[in-house]
C-alpha cells in the first residue's frame, strides 16, 4: 500500500512536471510571437517610409525630365505625391505607429 502510494506520488509530480513545462514552453513562445510582431510592425514602418521617399525622389527626378512640364505628368506627379503622402508613417499618429508595441511586455 505505501509503495502504490509511493508510485502515485511519483505519477502525480511527474505530470505536475510535464504541464509546468508545457505551460513554459507556451508562454516562452508567445514572448518569440510579440517579438516578431513587432519586429514585423517596425520593418513594415520603414519599408512604408523608404517607399514614400523613393516617390518622392522620383518625383522630383522626374521633373527633371524635358517633358515634364505636361499637364499629363503634373496629374500624375500630383496623385504620386499624395500617394507618398498618404503611406508616410510620419503622417500617422505615434501610437498608430507603434502598433502593438508594450513597454510592459
């Protein structure tokens, strides 16, 4: 009788031990998951950023060119401006930026 309770005992702990890493083992990859999404967020904010600036820059490029002064490229020169415009993060709210950032993580 001691001895099954023994056995038991050592059952018990061992699956007390699997669920607690099991629960580890979650809570270790939700932190890699917050991680990555904001590791995403931040990439996405830059890449939205460069974009804008490279249609700017072509933009302005562009105007350099010796027909440039159509009214064709000025609509069209208007809509890509208001384009980069419209995707710069730096016309967003901060928070809106941040994304999912957590300073408590």
């Amino acid at each position: 009788m001691f001895e099954q309770r023994k056995e038991r005992r050592r059952e018990l702990l061992a699956q007390m031990e699997v669920r607690r890493l099991e629960e580890e083992k979650k809570r270790l990859a939700a932190i890699e998951a917050r991680k990555a999404k904001v590791r995403d967020e931040v990439m996405e904010v830059a890449r939205r950023r460069r974009v804008a600036e490279d249609i700017r820059a072509t933009v302005a490029a562009l105007r350099e060119h010796p027909e440039a002064g159509s009214s064709k490229f000025e609509a069209w020169s208007a809509h890509a401006l208001e384009v980069a415009e419209s995707m710069d993060p730096m016309n967003s709210a901060l928070d809106k930026i941040l994304g999912s950032f957590d300073v408590a993580r």
